[in-house]
C-alpha cells in the first residue's frame, strides 16, 4: 500500500493550509519546550546554589 496509487488526491490549497498548522503547532510546541527548559535551568541553579551555601553554614 505503499505505491503511488494508493495516494490520497489533496488539494494544493488545502495542503498547504495543513502545513502552515503544522508549522505553528511546532513552533508553539518549541517555544514551550524552550521555556519550560529555562524554568528547569533556574530551578536547578538554585538548588545547587541553595546546597553550596548549606555546604559552607555547615562546615
């Protein structure tokens, strides 16, 4: 079923139309991912600046 044959006919219009959806979904989706990544990054960092400075009120 892998043949040209079996090709479902789009339209141009309409197909382009899907591409420029999926082109937002991914951008939308990437922007979020990079966000949630610099949430992450700053949590992190104050963890760990959190941790060295209980390191040193200890020692």
């Amino acid at each position: 079923m892998k043949g040209p044959e079996y090709a479902l006919l789009v339209e141009r219009e309409a197909l382009a139309a899907h591409y420029k959806e999926v082109e937002a979904f991914q951008t939308a989706r990437a922007k979020s991912a990079r966000r949630l990544s610099k949430v992450l990054v700053a949590t992190a960092t104050v963890a760990v600046l959190g941790n060295i400075a209980q390191a040193f009120t200890i020692a």
